[in-house]
C-alpha cells in the first residue's frame, strides 16, 4: 500500500532532467529530449518549393540546408544536424499528387485511348516515342462481326466472320517506348519501354494492356532530372538524389 502511494507520488513529481553519456533525458521512463523541429510546408510542386527557398520568408541560411530527392514524387528541404540527437528539421516538402496509370490491366480501346492521351507525354524537342503508333494501332484494330448478305428476293444467303484485324497498319515494335506522367510536370517524363498487348473479349470486342518492362530504371532518371531542376532553380543549394 505504501508503496503504491509512493509510486503515485513520484509518477505526479515534477520530471527531472537527467544527463546520461552527454545527453539530456528525463527521470519519466528517459524519454530523450529531440532539438524542437517546424512542421513542414506541404506542397505538390517543384516551383513552389524553389519559390520558398527563394524568397526565404523564414530566413534560413541556404548554405546550412539540404535538398534531399527521396523519390520521382517526394522532395524534401531539410536543416543540419541539430541538437544531441542528430536531429534534422524539415522546412518544406514536394510531395506529387501522381497519376493511377492503370499498367498490367485490360482495357478497352476507348479507355485505352482516353488514358493514353492524357496520362502519357510527347514534348517537343524529346526523341518521339510510339505514343502516336500506339494510337494508330488500337484505332485500326477491330474486332470483326461482319455479315455479307445476299438477297434475292426468295432466299437469303449470310457469311459471318469473326476474329482480331488489323486495318494495313504495319507491324508494331514490342516493346514500345512512352512517357507516362510519373513524376513532377516541371522536369522531363522519363522514357520506359512497355510491352503492348491486346486481346479479343468476346465475340466483337478488343481490349488492350501495357506491361512496365524497364526494371524501374526511370526512377533514377526521373530523380536525376530532379536534381537538375533544384541545382539550376536554387542556385548554392546542396542536392542530393
């Protein structure tokens, strides 16, 4: 009994700050003391996250910061070192609102042409990709239900053909090379090559897959790109990718 009052005193007792091996705890379970850190700025583009460095409304000093590309879709502006722990502040982080790009699904032609419009980049001055035979090629595959009728008057005669057909498009190389939107819009889309397949789903319809085939290699470009576009739109800051 007096044991458990002594323990509810101590428990209720102001903390203690304890040093142990040069570092400062406390006596309540030595929970560490970490340097006070900010919350981040939370933003979706690169634009905006040079835009603060560049008007260093919080005044930091930029040859004290670190740009760190964890990813094609996360880019974080951090501190030095800080306190006992080795703590690091973050200031500001780029984090992309990404694209679903459907890969390995089936899809029909028009959702396929739909996505393949809009979620896939061919700029100018890049080498060209297939995107534009891509397009011509799920626009002149057809599934084929075909009747030839002849009519006579008194009987009728009707020839029924079905099956997958390609409209004199010339053969398409496998794997194909693309774009997609995967990683910030101000750096370049990093080119990958997909494997192109298409398939007949019931009696007159087609539908078409891309299957990823880079090994991810597009990442490191994607991050590569990145880092060009902070060093040039920061100048002085440290980047690393």
């Amino acid at each position: 009994m007096l044991e458990a009052l002594y323990n509810a005193i101590r428990k209720d007792a102001a903390p203690t700050l304890v040093k142990v091996g040069g570092r400062d705890y406390v006596d309540k379970d030595l929970e560490p003391i970490h340097a006070p850190c900010p919350q981040p700025l939370m933003v979706s583009t690169l634009t905006a996250l040079a835009d603060y460095l560049n008007t260093n409304v919080d005044e930091l000093e930029r040859g004290k910061l670190i740009c760190h590309v964890e990813s094609p879709e996360k880019v974080s502006i951090r501190s030095a070192l800080l306190g006992n722990f080795a703590d690091r502040a973050c200031y500001i982080l780029a984090k992309l609102d990404q694209l679903e790009i459907p890969f390995n699904q089936w899809k029909d032609a028009e959702t396929f042409n739909i996505i393949l419009q809009s979620s896939f980049a061919e700029p100018e001055g890049l080498a060209a990709t297939h995107k534009g035979l891509v397009l011509k090629y799920i626009g002149s595959i057809v599934a084929i239900n075909e009747s030839a009728t002849a009519d006579d008057g008194i009987t009728q005669a009707v020839a029924v053909k079905t099956g997958i057909s390609s409209k004199a498009v010339k053969a398409l190389p496998n794997p194909v090379t693309l774009r997609p939107y995967r990683t910030f819009v101000e750096v370049e889309q990093p080119a990958s090559s997909f494997i192109f397949r298409c398939r007949q789903n019931g009696e007159n319809g087609v539908q078409f897959s891309l299957v990823e085939a880079d090994g991810g290699a597009w990442r490191a470009e994607a991050m590569k790109n990145i880092k060009a576009f902070i060093a040039h739109a920061v100048p002085g800051l440290s980047v690393i990718a």
